[in-house]
C-alpha cells in the first residue's frame, strides 16, 4: 500500500495534455507524483483519473496505485 501523501505535494493538472507533458519533462527524474482530482460536484475542473492512468500508463516506467 502506498503511503499517504502530505497535501502541499499533491498536484490538480486542468487538462491531460499539462499532465501528459509533466510527466514528459519530469518522469526520468522524479520518484513520485501524487496527483489530485476534483469531486464531480465541485466547481472546479480538472483532469479524471481515466484520463491519468491512460496517461501514465503510456508512459514509460510508470506505476500506478489505486
């Protein structure tokens, strides 16, 4: 199980294409990324974890925890 991430490391991407480039410029280097998402409720938009996980799924090395 994935330890618990402390909320100023979490990072809410508004679209897939700033996530996918994240993770084009940074995926080498960094050991992690937690990435937020937005309740359907809220007012604010952003990418869904679908969207994420085909992402970080196509690129290399990448895993990915539920």
């Amino acid at each position: 199980m994935p330890p618990t991430p402390i909320p100023e490391s979490i990072r809410f991407f508004g679209l897939v294409t700033e996530f996918r480039r994240w993770l084009t410029r940074n995926g080498k280097r960094e050991r992690e990324l937690w990435v937020g998402f937005y309740k359907q409720a809220a007012r604010k938009t952003g990418i869904t974890y679908t969207g994420a996980v085909d992402q970080a799924l196509s690129s290399a090395g990448s895993t990915v925890y539920k």
